[in-house]
C-alpha cells in the first residue's frame, strides 16, 4: 500500500538507511539497455541524492538523455532477517545552479569529509542530483518480505 508523506518525515524515519555511504544506482541507455553503478550519495533534508560521477561514465551520459533512474540503498546482511534496504524510483540530473551546488558540497563533504582533499578529483567529475518519487522499505526484520511504500510528495507545492 502506498502513501504521500512529506521528506523530511520520511528521512527522520529512514534516517539509518540514508546515512549509509552508497547507493546504487541504475539508469538506462540509448537503445534501453540497462546500467548500474555504485556511487557514495550525501542527502539533503528534502530527500535530495547529491553524487559525483564523471562525465563520460555511462550513468552520466545516460542521465543526460533520460533523468529516469532508480536506486537501491541498503545495509550489508548475513541472514534474511537483516534484509534491510531502499528501493526508489525518480529523476536525476546535473546540478549547474552555483547556490545548489554549494549547498550540495557543504552536505556532502560533512557526510565524506575525506573528499575535501581530492579537489583535483572532484574538477574532473559532475554533480548530480537524484530525486526520489517513490520509495519501498524491505525490512525482514519485520517478516520475511515486509515492505512500506510511499509517495514523496513536492516539497515546491506543499506545506511542511
């Protein structure tokens, strides 16, 4: 069953999972065919993936010809009890805007403090963007293929 929650409800309550270091992402290519890459993400209160990819990565030209993306996020498990992850589903793109992408940086290097010294790195790569429409919780821990799902709502066209 899905629901419309707000983001910065649903980081609160997710706040484990989005603390991780690395998502995975998947986008696809020009004749359909699918991609994906592990990429570390920083999230902002409004449930906003900032990463870095190169330009010429495979994820990075396919998100220049369609924003459609999906991710995983989850925590590593030895057993089916510790299933414990993040499906979603959205729209990614390259962040140009300068106030963003400080805001971005300023997320992201306090979550990887270890990139303020690869500056000659971080030139050569893009920001993105990865924002979430839908989201499903797998918890096993709750039951064996226990799921919530949620719509994430706006945050440009809804009171928080």
């Amino acid at each position: 069953m899905e629901r419309f929650i707000k983001p910065a409800a649903l980081k609160s309550s997710l706040e484990k999972l989005f603390s991780l270091s690395t998502m995975t992402l998947a986008t696809s290519g020009e004749q359909g065919e699918v991609h994906a890459a592990d990429v570390y993400f920083a999230c902002d209160e409004h449930l906003t993936l900032y990463f870095f990819s190169r330009a010429d990565s495979q994820h990075s030209r396919d998100i220049h010809r369609n924003p459609r993306a999906a991710a995983t996020i989850h925590a590593d498990g030895e057993g089916w009890r510790e299933i414990l992850g993040l499906q979603l589903r959205g729209d990614c793109a390259e962040v140009t805007t300068p106030k963003i992408w400080e805001q971005a940086w300023k997320i992201y290097l306090e979550k990887f403090p270890f990139v303020d010294e690869l500056e000659e790195a971080i030139k050569v790569n893009q920001l993105f963007c990865f924002v979430p429409r839908w989201i499903r919780l797998v918890d096993n821990n709750q039951g064996f293929g226990y799921k919530e799902e949620w719509q994430v709502q706006d945050v440009l066209n809804n009171d928080e």
